[in-house]
C-alpha cells in the first residue's frame, strides 16, 4: 500500500491548512495516510553554527525519516507575510541540510488556504517555484480562498472549489 504524507505547514494548533491537507488526502484511495504535525518536530532556529556546533536535532532527523517512507505528499502552505511559516521555514532549512532533495522526486500536491479572498495564494506561487528544485514532483496546485466561506464540517461546501480539488487528487493518485 503506498504511504502519503499529508501535513498543514503550520505550528497552529487549529491549523485550517492542516484541515486542508487531511481533506485533500482522505480523497485518496487505498492509500495509508500519515499526518504530521509541525509541533512534533519543534527545534532551534537553523543557523550554521549551531549545526557545525551541535548536529542536527534529533526533530530534523526524525522528520527526515517521516519524509524517506512517503511515496508522495499532500502540503498545504498557511501564509505568514506572504511567504512561509517561520515552523515550516526552519523545518524545511533543516532537513535540507539532511538531504537537499527533501521530498525525494515523489509527487507533491501544493495547496494553500486563508481566511482571505487569496486563499494564501503567495505562499503558494512561491512553494511551487522553489520546491522542484528540492525534489519534489509538482502534481499541482489549488489554493481554497475564504476558507470559512468554503469549509465546513471537514469538507469543501463550495461544489465547484471541491470539483477543482478532487481532480488533483486524482492526478496524485494516479502519480503514486
């Protein structure tokens, strides 16, 4: 059975994107869904020195683990300041320095949401330049604006939106 990797690249602990994320796997089918969450891998800010100092934390590489069992991933960006989370930005400078191909050319589902009309969309163009060039393998990407308009009881209420949704996680599937 392949394994997917589904997280909201958040340290909330009511993270709408993690609610994104576990909706946009649970399309998936015969597949073994493993949702991480950003607190569990908390650790000090990256720097060189702390890395030449000390090593890795044992959060990194335990988070690098996670990452080397997936056959693909389902990630969906909450947006600080019109980029990345300072949990997942210092998540990510970590593991990077583990293995510099982070998501290890598997297919990636990119996705975004907010409470805003944008629906992260910044954080999103940006996680969808950068990644590839991280090993990760773009299956696409779908950003669900006003997510309080458009998110009820676990699920997308916007048919269209969820339409949209569903065929991306169509196309993952088939990339597993």
């Amino acid at each position: 059975m392949k394994k997917v990797i589904v997280f909201g690249a958040s340290n909330s602990k009511n993270s709408i994107n993690k609610q994104l994320a576990i909706y946009a796997g649970s399309q998936l089918e015969n597949v073994e869904l493993n949702v991480l969450d950003l607190n569990d891998f908390e650790m000090p800010i990256y720097s060189i020195d702390k890395e030449e100092e000390t090593g890795f934390p044992k959060e990194a590489t335990a988070f690098n683990s996670e990452l080397e069992t997936a056959d693909g991933f389902v990630i969906s960006f909450a947006e600080h300041n019109g980029s990345y989370t300072a949990a997942f930005k210092n998540i990510f400078d970590w593991v990077s320095r583990i293995d510099p191909k982070v998501w290890r050319e598997k297919p990636v589902l990119f996705l975004a949401t907010s409470p805003g009309a944008r629906g992260g969309a910044s954080v999103l163009e940006t996680a969808v330049s950068r990644m590839p060039y991280q090993g990760a393998v773009a299956i696409g990407n779908y950003s669900l604006p006003s997510f309080y308009d458009h998110f009820k009881d676990g699920k997308i209420t916007n048919s269209e939106l969820d339409a949209q949704l569903k065929e991306l996680t169509v196309k993952l599937q088939k990339a597993l």
